[in-house]
C-alpha cells in the first residue's frame, strides 16, 4: 500500500495542541505500517525546521522514533520539504533513514503514475513568495541565519510563521474556482506540455497531489483521466490518502475506532 498525506505542522502551536496532533500522527503511522510499503509526507512536516551543524529542534521525539521504526522494517518514507520546513537537510536522512525531496517528482507504482510536491512556488502568481522562496533557500543567507543563537532565531522564525497563516486566512477557507487554484491550473499547464511535445496520453500522471492548499481536494482535469488531489491539513482533521495499486481512496484517521472482536483476536 501506498500512504500520502500533508501538513501536520508540528510545533504549531507550542505546547500540548502540538503534542497531542503529534500522538495522533504516531497512531496513524502505527496503524499504516501494518501494510505499507512507501509513505509520501508532502510537506509542512514541522512549523519550522533548521538544523544547524550540532543542533535540530527540540521535541517531536516520539514522531521520528516511530519514522526509524518505520524505516528500520523496511516502510520506505518520501518526506517533500515544504514552504515551512524549507531547511530541513540530511539529520532526518542520517538518524530516521528517509528520503528528501525538494522538486516535484513523477514516480510509478506499477500502471499508475503520480505527480507529487508540496505545492509551494508551482503555478502561476504569487510572485512575492517565490521572490521569498530565492531568499530563504539561498546559501548565504541560510548561513548567515545560522549564525544567530538558535533560541533567538527560533523565536524570530514562529512568528514569522504565525504572521505568514495570519495574513492568508481567506485564502485557505474554500475552493477558489477552476481558474483562479493554482495548483489546479499547474496539473493543467503539465498536461499542455504533454500534449505540445505529442507525449502519449499513457505518460501523462494519473494523479497530481499536493498539500499547502489546506483542502481535501478530489479535481477532475481537462484530459478526462488524470486527476488533482489536495491532501488537506491535520489542525482539524486528519486526511490521507491510500492506493492500493489500482484504486486511490481518501480516508480520514479515527484514533477512536475500535478493533472488531475478530482483529483484535487476530492481532494476539
């Protein structure tokens, strides 16, 4: 089986809202290992992330225990830097054993292929953050916040964080229409290259999913096959997704939901 889900925010806010989102992700993960074969986390893992060269953020111990556990069985876990963990580097690589990514990449399990990024600087407009973007992931400036003591630059980048949520609530409350979702209208401008370039139609991503937007999102495109999916957020709910190797399904995590007296039989 085949996992995506987005956005858990860890860190976001401090304290025990954090905590428990993270025991609820620990949860899922237990659950999903029982048949998983890749796990996709498509960005925003954290609030925020830097490492510097002796220190990583404090906390979330229990969420990367369980993706060493994960990957020590063998669950191999694709982790997109997103917009938020833009600095994540080679300490979840080393001590967790899983794979980063930072561009959006075509994979294929076996007929079906996937289009999958965060979502963050894909698509036309927003200008500003992808000016931004040049910025933050930049060498010298990467170095130089480096620099700072890591509580003062800690602190410096959450507030620059709950500045950034607060000044685009409206955008993350409904579905803008065909036309003005940008990363609906990237899936679309995908599909022109193919069709320019004479791509059969079998090349073309079955499916283009995404995070960022903060949606459940199931979008038909243009060519009538391929579809844009948006993997919502964990504040409120607890969206994934799962393919089986021919069907793909939206589900969303009940921690609450009890065993059935035959599984939990079998599970003895």
């Amino acid at each position: 089986m085949i996992y995506f889900a987005s956005d858990f925010h860890l860190g976001m806010p401090e304290g025990e809202i954090s905590f428990q989102r993270e025991l609820k992700i620990c949860a899922w993960l237990d659950k999903i290992s029982e048949d998983a074969s890749d796990v996709f986390l498509l960005g925003d893992t954290f609030d925020f992330w830097f490492e510097y060269k002796k220190v990583v953020p404090r906390g979330y111990v229990r969420f990367l225990g369980k993706l060493a556990q994960m990957t020590d069985s063998g669950i191999r876990i694709h982790i997109c830097v997103g917009n938020h963990d833009l600095w994540i580097e080679d300490y979840l690589v080393k001590e967790c054993g899983v794979r980063i990514f930072r561009e959006p990449e075509i994979v294929q399990f076996g007929d079906t292929r996937f289009y999958i990024h965060h979502g963050d600087g894909l698509g036309p407009g927003d200008e500003k953050y992808k000016f931004l973007k040049k910025i933050f992931t930049n060498k010298l400036a990467n170095y130089l916040f480096g620099q700072l003591h890591p509580d003062f630059a800690f602190k410096l980048a959450s507030g620059f964080s709950k500045k950034s949520r607060l000044n685009q609530p409206k955008r993350e409350e409904h579905y803008l229409g065909n036309d003005r979702e940008f990363l609906l209208l990237h899936c679309e401008q995908i599909i022109a290259e193919y069709k320019k370039n004479k791509i059969t139609e079998e090349s073309v991503p079955d499916y283009f999913i995404f995070g960022h937007r903060h949606l459940k999102l199931d979008i038909e495109l243009s060519n009538g096959h391929s579809r844009y999916i948006n993997l919502g957020e964990w504040f409120h709910g607890s969206a994934y997704v799962k393919f089986d190797g021919e069907q793909l399904e939206f589900l969303e995590f009940d921690e609450t939901k009890k065993a059935s007296p035959e599984e939990e039989a079998f599970n003895l």
